[in-house]
C-alpha cells in the first residue's frame, strides 16, 4: 500500500490523460511515480522532460543510457531498494 494515494490509469480528467499518454509514449508505460505525480498535474508536465534528459539519451544529455541504467541498478542496490 502507499502512501500517496495513486491516481487510477482510467481517470476522467483529460489533462491527467494526457499527461499519462506522454509518460506512456516516453516510457512504453506509466511507472507509479507519475500515478502519485498526477495528483499534481502542473508538477509532472515539469518534470516528464526533465525525466526524459536524465534517462534518456539525447537532448543534451552526455551520458549514454547504458551508463545511466547502471547508475540507477548500483544507487538502488547500495540503498537497499528493490529495482
């Protein structure tokens, strides 16, 4: 269970919609970060590009996305999470 409830993937908001339609087309899915992100709209529309630089290649990002993944495996390891 969470602690932010998370919205549902079938919500009838049309700006949550599309927010989740972006995430989907960026990601192939809408990770549960962004279901607890959507209960603030404005805020997940800012960070969905910042989300795409930091672990995506391109946009003016140096780092390969290979490189970053195991960043991301290697910091949830040492913090014990499960990835």
């Amino acid at each position: 269970m969470s602690r932010i409830e998370m919205v549902d993937l079938d919500t009838d908001d049309k700006e949550i919609q599309n927010l989740f339609a972006a995430v989907t087309a960026m990601l192939g899915r809408v990770p549960n970060s962004y279901r607890v992100l959507a209960r603030s709209p404005l805020l997940a529309k800012m960070l969905a590009p910042f989300n795409a630089v930091v672990q995506r290649e391109g946009a003016g990002s140096v780092l390969s996305t290979k490189i970053k993944e195991m960043v991301v495996v290697k910091t949830s390891h040492l913090n014990g999470c499960k990835y």
